[in-house]
C-alpha cells in the first residue's frame, strides 16, 4: 500500500488553495501550502516534499526563480 504523497501548493490566490486541497484530499494527500515565492522554497526545503505545485506569478519571488533555486539544491 502506497502512502498518500506530501504534496506542496504554492499560489497566492487562497480559492485556488482551497479548490487544490478539496481536489488533492480526496486521494488522502498531505497538502501543505505556501502564499509567496520565499516561503515556497523555505517551505520545499524544510519539508521535502513529494511534489510541488507552483503558480509562476507569486509575489517576492516568480515560480520560476523558486524553481531554479530548487534545481540548485
């Protein structure tokens, strides 16, 4: 039996989170969720999780940059 995956929602827009944690729960998912680029990698960090859902526009820094830094690590 597979484990349900850790799944981290970083957007900016808290319907949008709300819709992605309904849809994501339904299959027992742990979702954890960031509002801002910084807190998106912070939090990726931290938590390593299984997969990230990244919206481009966040504010502080784009989805694209938090992806780079990741692709760093």
């Amino acid at each position: 039996i597979e484990s349900p995956a850790r799944i981290l929602v970083a957007e900016d827009d808290a319907g949008q989170v709300d819709v992605l944690r309904a849809l994501l729960g339904q299959d027992a998912h742990q979702v954890i969720t960031a509002a801002d680029g910084r807190e998106a990698l912070e939090t990726a960090r931290r938590e390593f999780p299984d997969l990230i859902l990244l919206d481009v526009l966040l504010p502080g820094m784009n989805g694209f940059e938090v992806c780079q830094r990741l692709r760093q690590d």
